[in-house]
C-alpha cells in the first residue's frame, strides 16, 4: 500500500467500505509509513466508530475556556469544527467527523472502550520473575489527563483523577509504605521503594511517545526488586537511547506532549528522561535505570531502593 493509499482511506475512515485495520494493512507497513518522513502521526488517526458523544465535554471546555483561555463553543457545529482544528476530530467527506487517537486518549469518557490500547496494564509480583499468583493485576481505563474545576474563590483544583493519578493510588500500597510512628502534624511518614517524580516521569514519557499503532496497553510491573514501565513500539527514526539520555528530543506525539505541557504534567524542555528520571533514581538507589529498546518496545527498569528490600 503506497502512501497516497494509505491517506485516502484515512480521509474516507469508517464509511469507505474498508476497515481500516484490515489484514492485508499491516502493522508493520503504517509504522513504517508514519516514521518516514513525518507522512503523519500515528495519534491523529481516525478511531472508527465514534462521535463527539464520546468526549467529555466537561473536561474540553476546561480545556478551551481555563487553559487556553479560548472561546468555549456554544453548538455541535462549533464543537466538531475546533475539535477537527485542534486534532482532536477528524474531518470526512461522507459523514461526521469521528474522534483521533489523541482526543480518545485525552479527552474521552472511556478510552479503552473505543480503544484498547488507551489503557494501562499494571500487575505487582512478590517475587522477581512473573507469576500466575499475582499481588494485583489491572487494566485501568480513563482519560490521560485530569478533570480539573475553579472553586468559588478562584482556587484551581482537581476535581477528577485522570489515569496517571488513578495509576498513582492504585498502586500506592505496593511501591512504598508508611511508618508505624505519627511524624510531624500527626502524619505518618510515607517510604518510597522507587522515587515517586520518576515513576511519573517514566509512566507520562510511555503515553507520550508510545507507538499508537500497536494493539498493547503500556505496562508497569512491579517485583520484589524492581519496576518496570514498557511502552510500545521501537524509538522513533534514528532515535537511540545514547540520544535520548543525552537529552535529544523527537516527538512522536506532538499534540498529546502539547496538551500534557499545558496541564502541567510534562515541562516544556521535555527533558524528564535527562534531568528526573536518571538522577533522581541514581540519588535514591546508587545505580540508574536500565533503558532497553527493541522493535517491538521500550523499556525502563527502575532498581528498587536498598533500604525498601527489608519492606517487601
């Protein structure tokens, strides 16, 4: 399938009398085709089957009207045109525009519904090797980004967890503890087996730059002497972990890496791996993280901190 191919029955999407995962448009073939000189990213490709029901139209007019400080669209026609100008729509000729991977991601009410590989995998292990007998394993389905609310006295707050904050207290009683003594205020103290900045680092970098062509969830697993997070798909064109350490940057996603840069969730250096992730593991555990990269994944290992062992 050429290029031009490809493109016309994106624009056609779900009407065109094709599906557009079809057997004979491999995998293999669209990823290729999506590194190549820029054809087009991956997340801006039409989810077949949805609508503009699908989005939370809370979460988008905070985003609009809080954030962007943008007018908020006052009808359906208004809501599908700055939709499809932002890349969270996609525009047909036969029909209504349907939600891109990036507005399911970040914006939809259920994204794994529409998209399986929206959601997240987490399972822990009391061991080092996986197991049949789990201590809990999840898929967690909600929008990337939280739903967020100004109080009566202009107080931003928020008001609904998105999955990274979902992630983050899920797994809370397996990657740290708290002391038996009451600290300061009457408070326990909290121990961290992993540093908590870098886990979050780490998790945002595997949505961020994941492979949307491929049908896998991320991953995070815990065993009793490690955490790994597993995003899918090879590094992006020539991207190396030796570049990547060194703080070069390629966005795969750019529209997702913009809308998490204006919630606040990644800085705009992009240069999490650089100057959290690396360091704040090495201070905690005396040794970085192990990157690995192959054609199907990347892959960061973060080692357990020596103290955290005795705990588990």
């Amino acid at each position: 399938m050429t290029p031009e191919e490809l493109l016309a029955l994106i624009r056609q999407g779900e009407n065109s009398g094709v599906e557009f995962k079809r057997d004979d448009l491999r995998r293999e073939q669209q990823a290729a085709l999506f590194a190549s000189g820029g054809l087009l990213h991956a997340e801006l490709l039409p989810v077949s089957g949805t609508a503009l029901a699908d989005l939370d139209r809370v979460r988008l007019t905070d985003y609009l009207g809080r954030v962007l400080t943008d007018e908020v669209p006052q009808d359906e026609r208004g809501w599908l045109e700055r939709l499809c100008g932002l890349g969270f729509m996609h525009e047909r000729d036969d029909g209504p525009p349907v939600c891109t991977i990036a507005g399911v991601v970040l914006f939809a009410h259920r994204p794994r519904r529409l998209l399986r590989q929206a959601g997240l995998r987490w399972m822990a292990f009391s061991g080092n090797d996986m197991d049949y007998r789990s201590l809990d394993d999840q898929v967690l389905d909600a929008p990337l980004v939280g739903l967020w609310s100004v109080s009566g006295t202009g107080q931003v707050f928020r008001a609904q967890d998105g999955l990274i904050e979902i992630f983050m207290e899920r797994s809370l009683p397996f990657l740290s503890d708290e002391s038996a003594e009451l600290a300061e205020h009457l408070r326990r103290e909290r121990h961290w087996y992993y540093p908590p900045e870098a886990i979050r680092e780490a998790l945002l970098n595997a949505f961020a730059h994941r492979d949307w062509t491929r049908p896998a969830e991320v991953e995070v697993v815990r065993y009793a002497d490690r955490l790994t997070l597993t995003s899918p798909g090879a590094l992006q064109n020539s991207m190396t972990i030796d570049k990547m350490l060194a703080g070069q940057r390629s966005a795969r996603n750019p529209i997702i890496v913009e809308v998490l840069r204006d919630y606040g969730y990644v800085d705009a250096r992009g240069m999490g791996v650089r100057r959290k992730i690396v360091p704040l593991v090495r201070q905690s555990t005396g040794t970085p993280p192990v990157f690995e990269a192959t054609d199907d994944f990347l892959r960061v290992t973060l080692p357990i901190t020596p103290t955290a062992k005795h705990s588990l």
